[in-house]
C-alpha cells in the first residue's frame, strides 16, 4: 500500500517583517515534536514570505501614476489599487470593473497581479508577491540545511483562479531543490501503449494538497511537511517555476482572453 505523510505544523507564529522564517519552520517543527528528515517536502505560503521580505505596502504610502488614475476612472476602481497592480505587472491581459487580470513580472498569470489583503493586518495594508519566489525557496532551503543539516526541498505556494472552472487552488509559485515534473512520456500505461503527452506538474499537485491543511481562514497553518514522496520526485538543484510557463504559441488558450 503506497502513503505519504503530510504534517500541517499547528501554533505558527505571526510573521513580522525581517522574520527568519527557516529558523522560524525549525522551532515551529520541534514545538510540533517534528524532527525534518532528508528528502522532506516543506510547502510554505506565499503570504509569510511576503511579510518577512517586506512585502507589505499601505496604501497610504501609494501615490497612483497618470496611468493609475486614468484607467481607474475608466474602469471604477481605486487608483492606488490599479497603482500597486501596475507596479507589479508585465502586461494586462483583461481590464474590467470584476477583474484585472495580468501577467506579473515574474511571469504568472493572476488576478490583481498577486495582490492579497486576506491575514495581513492594518485596514489599507495589502500583501505583494516575493520578489523573486524561487530565490525564496532556495535561500529558506539553503537556511534549513544549515539549521539542521538536512536536505529538505522547498515549495512556496499561493492560491490562484483556474480558466473555466469556479473555485481556487493552491499552486506552486517558487521551488528549490525538487523538480517541477513528473514525465511519464515515453512510458507504457497498463495496455502496453506508449505515453505521449503525461507530464505531470507534482510541485502544483504537492501545494494543492498542502492547502488542505493550511485552509484560507484563522487556521494559522502556514506551513505543511510532506514525508514519503522520494519515490514520486525528483531532487534538482537548478529548477525554477519558470519550467512551468508556457509560451504565448503553446498557449491553448490565447485567443480565449
């Protein structure tokens, strides 16, 4: 019978900025009477990074730019907002009263650019995505290594819309030390005929299943250690979330937007 292990670690302190959040998972994890093994998966939210790496901006502090003010009068919408969006946007995909969709300037497509108020205190306080969320990953991995002399890989995750279906998901925006695939092309299914196009995306798979435990609400689960999966992953010490984005002519759904 195949398992694994997912351990949600109860009790997370609130995140500060400047916070060291791998000495933070460590004694978190011991609290929990969790010792990190090697080859453990550490999924950690998005939003704790952002809080430690002072990526909280308050609107107050926003001064909206001409473009800022003229597509919020188009548009209805706050222009400090749209200024904070902008900032943070390669290119606009869908402009709208209900939406700015956009692809950020870390290449993911996304709503309001990655802009978050949920679990960030302070009425005008808003949460960025990191700046770099593989860096991220790779300097917490790099942390924890030292820490504990275990070689751990590292997800950074936040919760996005999907294209034609209602509801969110959990998907990975940041990894270190785990590649993103699972190729199953080339391979034989049960009938003997070949694979030729299953290329599984487990580091999504992985935060999906992350978010389970985590929640969106007053859980305060933050971080979550899956256990069991060596079988299932690959260690890589130079993917990127990059390997995920697809170009515009791979794009099935471009003429969609």
């Amino acid at each position: 019978m195949k398992t694994y292990t997912a351990i949600a670690l109860e009790k997370f302190p609130m995140v500060e900025a400047g916070d060291d959040v791998a000495l933070q998972i460590v004694e978190n994890a011991k609290t929990n009477n969790v010792d990190l093994e090697d080859g453990d998966i550490v999924v950690i939210a998005q939003k704790i990074i952002s809080k430690a790496e002072k990526r909280i901006v308050h609107l107050k502090s926003v001064q909206p730019s001409q473009r800022a003010s003229k597509l919020a009068k188009k548009i209805g919408r706050s222009s400090k907002i749209i200024e904070l969006v902008l900032r943070e946007t390669r290119k606009i995909l869908k402009l709208s009263r209900d939406i700015m969709l956009v692809e950020d300037k870390r290449g993911l497509i996304c709503i309001n650019a990655g802009l978050d108020k949920s679990n960030v205190k302070g009425a005008d306080a808003f949460a960025l995505l990191p700046e770099n969320p593989d860096k991220s990953a790779q300097n917490c991995r790099a942390a924890i290594k030292k820490l504990t002399n275990k070689n751990v890989a590292v997800i950074v995750c936040d919760t996005y819309s999907r294209p034609f279906r209602r509801g969110q998901v959990n998907f990975a925006i940041g990894v270190a030390g785990i590649k993103p695939f699972k190729d199953y092309r080339g391979k034989k299914d049960l009938f003997g005929q070949i694979l030729k196009v299953k290329n599984i995306a487990v580091i999504d798979e992985i935060a999906a299943a992350a978010e389970l435990l985590m929640g969106q609400a007053t859980e305060a689960r933050p971080v979550v250690i899956f256990r069991g999966l060596k079988e299932h992953v690959d260690s890589c010490e130079n993917c990127s979330i990059n390997e995920l984005f697809i170009s515009r002519k791979e794009d099935l759904f471009k003429n969609a937007l």
